[in-house]
C-alpha cells in the first residue's frame, strides 16, 4: 500500500493539505488499519482524476462533488454495461440476434 507521503511525492502539485481536505470531504478513502493512510491503486487513480480536476482544468472546490458524483455514476454504468455485453456474449447465437434486433427497434423507436 502507498502511503500518504508517497501520495505527495508522486503528484508534483498535491500538497498535504489538499489531500487531507480529499480526505475528510469523503473524495479519497484510504484505508486506515493502524491510524496511518494507505491508498489503493483506485485510490491513487481517483486521486489523479481530482488534482487534473483541480490543478489543470482549474474546477472549484464547490463544483467537485456534482462532479465526482458524476463521474462515479459514469464509471458504474460502464462496470454495468461491461456486465451485460458479457451476459449478452454468453448468449446462444440465435438469442444474440434477436437481443440485437429489439436493441436496434428500441433505438429507431426512440428517434421517432
């Protein structure tokens, strides 16, 4: 696991306090087993997303939990979705068609 001064190392805009304010506002959630920070590899990645958020496209503070939210929703859909083309792949071929026919109807219905 990486620590929380490893975090500050790896970003060179991130400091402590930043982090720590990630932290408390619920953004970051590292794992705490013996009262020190420890991030995950997701940890590190959602912690990269903030501070591109933050330093590079200048998002306020304000603005970063819509975001987040946002973007959480973003990523479970796609986790769903990845679900579903698998089921769909695990299909007999004959089932396979005729979910893409009705898939191919649904969106012809919906442009009309």
């Amino acid at each position: 696991m990486t620590t929380f001064e490893d975090i500050i190392d790896m970003f060179d805009d991130l400091n402590a306090a930043d982090l720590e304010q990630w932290i408390v506002a619920g953004w970051i959630k590292p794992d705490t087993p013996d009262s020190e920070y420890h991030f995950s590899q997701t940890d590190i990645a959602r912690i990269r997303l903030i501070t591109e958020c933050r330093y590079e496209l200048n998002i306020e503070l304000d603005s970063m939990d819509v975001i987040l939210s946002l973007l959480d929703q973003v990523y479970g859909l796609r986790r769903e979705l990845n679900a579903l083309v698998k089921a769909v792949r695990a299909q007999p071929s004959d089932v396979r068609k005729e979910i893409a026919r009705a898939t191919t109807q649904n969106i012809d219905d919906a442009h009309t």
